[in-house]
C-alpha cells in the first residue's frame, strides 16, 4: 500500500489541478470508477495496477478541486471516496464494485442536499447545476424537477413547491433503481457473478440510505432495523435479497397523481407491446436473426418491469403480481431463445388493459408522445457514457416512437414537416448531421445534444400541429391532399404508359382488363397487408420501409424496361411495334399497375386511419373523392393531350415524362431503403434541400439515390445517343 501511495501522490503532482465544476467532478468520479471496475476483471499485472492508479488519481485531484462547494455533505463523499481507493487499489473487485456504488450514492446525496439548498435560496441556475448529479429516469422520462427548478426560476412557483416536485421526482427514481438493484442481485447470484453481485447490493446498500426518511416513513423503525440486517445477511447469503424485495413491494415515495398514473400505465402497455414485436423480428428458429431486434425485446422487457414496479404499489396485488410474472417468464423465454414470447406478451396485453382501461389500451400516439423525449434523452445518456451500440438502439427505439405513431397523423397534416423530421432521425443533412450520422461518428458533445434539442423543439411543434382540432374544411382538403399526392405518381404513370402505347400505335384495349385487374389487386393487398398488421401480426418500422422501398424499385425496373422499349427505334415498323407489343403485354402492364398503387397504398390507408382519430368521416370520405378525382383528371388530361398534338411529338413527351417517373421511383426507392437501414447514406451539400423537391419528385440531397437516378437516366439516354452516333 506504501508503493501504492507513493505512486499515487506522484502522479496526483503531475496532474494540472484546475478546479472544474462539482457537477463535472462528480462525472469524472464516476466516470473513472466504472473503468477500474471494469480493471479489475482482467488479471493482475503491473499494467493494470499502473492504470487503477492513474484513474484514482484523476478521482482524487477532481474531489480536491471542488469537494469545498460540497459543504458538510462533503465529508462523507471524501470518506466514500477512500474506502473505495483503498478497495480498488488492493484489487479487491468485489469491494470495489460494491464501494464504487456506495460512493455514486453519497455524491448524489450531497448533490441533492446542495440543490435544495439553491432552491431555498432562489438560485434556479445553481439548483439546475447541482441536479445534473443524480440518477435519472430508465424509461419513463421524468422531468418533473426539471420543469419545476424552470418554473422557479422564472418566478412561476415558489420555492417550496419547486422542492417538492423536484425530491418527489428524486425519490420516485431511486426508488425504481433500488428495485432494479435487488432484481439484478438476484439474477448475479443465480449467475454466480460474485463481484457484479457484490455492485447490486451496495447499490441497493447506498439507495437505502438515499431515501432515507421516506423509507423510515413506509417501514417503520423496526422495519428499517429488519432492513439493515436483511442488507448485512445478503452479503454472504443472497436468499435475502427476495425478503428484501417483499419487504419493500408496496413502498411508493410519492403517490402518482391519476394523470401520471395514466401516463405510465401507457408506457407500461407500449413496453410490452414491443417485446413482442421486437422478438417476432430478431430470433427464428431458437436462433438469433436480427440481433438488434433481439436486444431491442430485451431492452423493452426491462423497461416495462421497471414501471410495472413504479405502478404496482396503486394496483390490485394479485394483478401487479401476475403481470411480474409474465415479464419475469418473457426473460427467462428470450434467454433460451424459445417459443411462447408472444402468447406470454398477449397475455400481459390483456391483464394491462383489464387493470387500466380502454384509456390505455389505444394509446398508441399518447404513449409514443411520452415515450420519445426519454429515449432521446437515453440516447444522449448512452453516447455521453461511450456507449455507442446502446445509443444507436436508443435511436432506433426513438424513431420507432416517431413512425408510425406520431408520423402517421403527422403527414396529412403537414407533410414537410414529417419528411424533414425523419430525416433528423437519420442522416440529416451535410450542413446538420442527423442522429442516425452523429452516432455513426460518435460525434458526442455539443452536436450531438443541440440535435437531441433541436428534435425535441420539432417534435413540440409536430404535436401541437396535430392536436390542434381541424375543421370540416380543413379535414376535407387534408384528405384531398393525401389521395392526391400519394395517387398522382401512379396514374401519371399508367396515363402516359397508355397514352405512348397508343401512339406508337399498340392497341391499349387489350391492355386495360390487365391494368385494371392489377390496380384492384394492390388496393385489395394493400387493405389485407393493413388488416393483418393489426390483427395477425406486427409490422415493424423498418419492415414498411423495407416495403415500401422494395417495391418502387420493383416498379422502376418494370417501368424502366418498358421505357427502353418505348425509345428502342430503327428497323421496320412493323417490326418494331411487335417487339414493343412483346415488351408491354398484358403481363407487364398488370405487375406494373400493381406495383405502383401497392407502393402507396398500404401508408395511404394508414394515413387515411390516423385523419379519422381527429376528422369526422364526412369531410374525409370528400375529401377522399375530391382528390382521387383530382388525380384521375391529371391522367385524363395525358389521354386526351394525346388527341390533339401530333403523334411522333406525343410519343416524345410520353416517353419523356416515364422517363422522369421512373428516375422518381428510383429515388424514393433508395429511400425507402436508406429509412429501413439496409443500405448507408451520404448526405451532399451540392444539391439543393428542398421540400417540394423530395416530397413531388423524389430528390433528395443525398449521394445514393441520386447515384442511382443518374445511372437510369444513363440506361435511358446512351442507347439512343449511340444510335445516332452510329454509321448508317
């Protein structure tokens, strides 16, 4: 221990002792204990001695700058802090990961007992700054004290009730995380995980003594002494830890009011729903086929038993109960990769709906409003911890927040608004890397907060465009709208791919019974694909993209070949007009027809759902007409431009304009795929970031599907170049 200290106080002298902030002192201190726990796992040599000492260094020279702002509560800290040096330097893993906790505790301790002091004095931005030190919220996305220190700050409140609000919020969590402590201390020792085992229960050890006065208030003196003692036995005997848990199953710091009651309960529903629909995705067979999925499922399942425990205290026990059940046999099913997770999560469905309501159970967009700020707030969480693979998850459990549940009844209403929040979700822009991009580069820090900021202010305005009510005007021109726009692109293209055929003179008639028969195919697969979505099974995000991307592909390679055709002069007439009846026969025409009204048709109908939350369905059902009406006079005025231009001129634009649909198609197709994270995107800053660009043409500022538009524009243009090109 003498080298040890010698070692220490050498590199203590070497290191600059600036003074930083508590709150920044408190990172470093945490920060550096977990890596010498992690240390500790690997086998002793003078390496890693060298590095534990170093890290304890920073730890002690981060304390020694700022333990005086701390006060009194600082004493405690500075011994926490010692006894864990002391662990960690002798190698002691256990003890040390077992002090790391204890020592995480009486920073937060101190921290909290300094916030409340600036609140009691007024001082909003102190108190704000002290808070910064303290455990945060795992899936529920509290931000009650937040808003409060806010609100006191801006003289809203006084400082009484801003400290109510801010130890309810305060007590609310570490109660969540001295539950979650006790379950994984039973799963370690199960395990045989003696120094993770050893983390739980001074985690548990030091949640205790954080909350103090309000579990005295619960349990008693005599339960807190039967506490002490449970908490000392479990040491060497983790039986315990069950009559630990038992013993704190009805304790709640604060009772929920009945609006946050509701609010949790449709977390509660929306977790379990995605376990499901998570696992469907990621395992096959008792094999894992999408890890991310799989540890998506996971990740949900821990969340919902994090808030069923928050909910359990104001539930009928025997439910609360069988709803732990269900989630602890979910684990223990997605752990052998086995069958049953589904009917397991259907019936935790349903035991939630029948304890909460008909409130909870359609709470689809209100869950996902909730649920969104936290994930991007874990999001940040993760990157600012160096933990890359779980903020990238964090993402990705944010977007699938957003779309469907908030997309869905975003786009009818303001459509540009949904197309540029997907895209912050993703790669943004070359100017403004979106989430997806900063992730990628670990770009953490201050980019990546001011987008998490900048997506929360447009998720603000995104909801309130879509709670605000809308008249029967404003429902029938949304409705116009959406038919219009998502039913133009494949009238256009069936119109014009007509309209050339007859005046390349091929007879269309022949073709119509197969056009038709492909468009009522689409609209019927379309309606299935939605009905089974809901009942039969879960569509995932990605898996719609993927969809949806996939098929305007499909439906720029049939068009495209027809489009070849079309352009393919020279030789004989009569030869020619064979070849092109060949190209576009009933068959084709009918795969095209049903690939391009399937393209839209399944987001349409979902888009056409989410109008009629808030819309009454006459305005709809007119609107819905009004623009199908619209889109099918665009295609008229195709057939009939057809009878008064010259034919060869016609051919020309007709060509010209399948052209430029198919080049459309492509785009949106790379898109659609980029969105589903099958292939990468670059963001360009040399094309222009437009709107209506993206939105009516399928341009999009990005190198992929802009590669891919110029290599059909390419496959369309050289041929007839080299033709002209060619000796006679």
């Amino acid at each position: 221990m003498r080298a040890l200290a010698a070692l220490l106080c050498l590199v203590l002298l070497a290191l600059p002792l600036r003074a930083g902030t508590p709150w920044g002192a408190a990172e470093t201190i945490r920060s550096e204990a977990g890596r010498i726990e992690r240390l500790l796992f690997r086998a002793p040599s003078p390496e890693r001695a060298a590095d534990i000492a170093a890290r304890l260094a920073r730890m002690a020279a981060a304390w020694q700058a700022v333990a005086p702002a701390f006060g009194p509560e600082g004493a405690g800290v500075a011994a926490a802090l010692a006894t864990h040096a002391e662990s960690a330097g002798a190698g002691a893993a256990p003890a040390a990961a077992r002090n790391r906790q204890l020592l995480w505790a009486a920073l937060t301790g101190a921290a909290r007992a300094r916030a409340f002091a600036a609140i009691a004095a007024g001082d909003a931005a102190a108190a704000a700054n002290w808070l910064t030190v303290r455990d945060y919220a795992r899936a529920t996305g509290d931000a009650a004290a937040t808003l409060a220190v806010q609100a006191l700050g801006r003289g809203e409140i006084d400082a009484a009730a801003a400290r109510a609000a801010v130890e309810g919020e305060l007590l609310t969590v570490a109660a969540s995380e001295l539950r979650l402590a006790l379950a994984r201390a039973a799963e370690d020792a199960a395990a045989g995980h003696a120094t993770r085992y050893a983390g739980d229960l001074g985690r548990a050890e030091g949640l205790v003594a954080y909350l103090g006065a309000s579990l005295a208030d619960h349990l008693g003196p005599a339960g807190m002494t039967a506490l002490a003692a449970d908490l000392a036995r479990a040491a060497t005997d983790p039986t315990r830890i069950a009559a630990i848990a038992e013993g704190l199953a009805g304790y709640a710091p604060v009772t929920l009011a009945p609006a946050e009651r509701l609010r949790r309960a449709r977390l509660l529903r929306r977790f379990a729903a995605l376990v499901g629909e998570e696992y469907r995705d990621g395992v096959r067979g008792g094999r894992i086929i999408q890890p991310m999925e799989y540890h998506e499922a996971q990740l949900f399942r821990d969340r919902a038993a994090m808030i069923l425990a928050d909910l359990a205290p104001a539930m009928d026990a025997a439910a609360a109960r069988r709803l732990a059940d269900l989630l602890a046999a979910m684990k223990v099913t997605m752990a052998a990769k086995g069958e049953g997770v589904e009917t397991l999560v259907a019936e935790a469905l349903a035991a939630i709906d029948t304890t909460f309501g008909s409130e909870v159970a359609g709470a689809g967009y209100a869950a996902a409003v909730e649920a969104l700020p936290a994930a991007l707030d874990g999001l940040g969480r993760m990157a600012a911890a160096g933990d890359w693979a779980g903020a990238e998850a964090r993402r990705l459990e944010a977007y699938s927040f957003f779309d469907p549940d908030i997309e869905q009844r975003l786009v009818p209403r303001a459509p540009a608004m949904a197309l540029r929040l997907e895209a912050r979700f993703w790669e943004g822009s070359a100017g403004r890397p979106g989430l997806a991009a900063l992730v990628a580069a670990r770009s953490g820090g201050a980019a990546l907060a001011a987008e998490i900021a900048g997506i929360k202010a447009d998720l603000a305005t995104a909801r309130a465009r879509i709670e605000t009510p809308t008249s029967a005007l404003g429902s029938l021109v949304q409705s116009a709208g959406i038919v219009f726009r998502e039913g133009l692109e494949a009238v256009l293209i069936l119109a014009a791919l007509l309209a050339a055929l007859r005046a390349e003179g091929v007879a269309p008639a022949r073709l119509r019974p197969a056009l038709g028969l492909g468009v009522l195919a689409a609209l019927a697969a379309s309606f299935a694909l939605w009905a089974a979505a809901r009942s039969l099974f879960a569509l995932s995000t990605l898996a719609r993209e993927a969809i949806e991307g996939g098929t305007a592909l499909l439906a720029a390679a049939v068009l495209l070949w027809i489009v070849r055709g079309l352009a393919a002069g020279g030789g004989h007439v009569a030869a020619f007009r064979a070849r092109l009846a060949g190209i576009a026969n009933p068959r084709t025409v009918g795969l095209l027809a049903f690939l391009v009204v399937f393209r839209e048709g399944f987001e349409t109908v979902l888009f056409y759902e989410a109008l009629l939350v808030d819309a009454a369905p006459a305005p709809v059902i007119g609107g819905l007409a009004a623009g199908g009406a619209a889109a099918l006079a665009a295609g008229w005025a195709v057939l009939a431009t057809g009878r008064r231009l010259p034919l060869g001129l016609f051919f020309r634009a007709t060509t010209i304009l399948l052209g430029v649909l198919a080049v459309m198609l492509v785009g949106s197709g790379v898109r659609g795929l980029q969105t589903a994270a099958l292939i990468g995107a670059t963001p360009v800053e040399w094309f222009p970031d437009r709107d209506w660009l993206q939105l009516w043409f399928g341009l999009f500022p990005v190198a992929e599907p802009l590669a891919a538009q110029a290599a059909v524009l390419v496959l369309m243009v050289l041929p007839r170049r080299l033709r002209r090109r060619a000796p006679a």
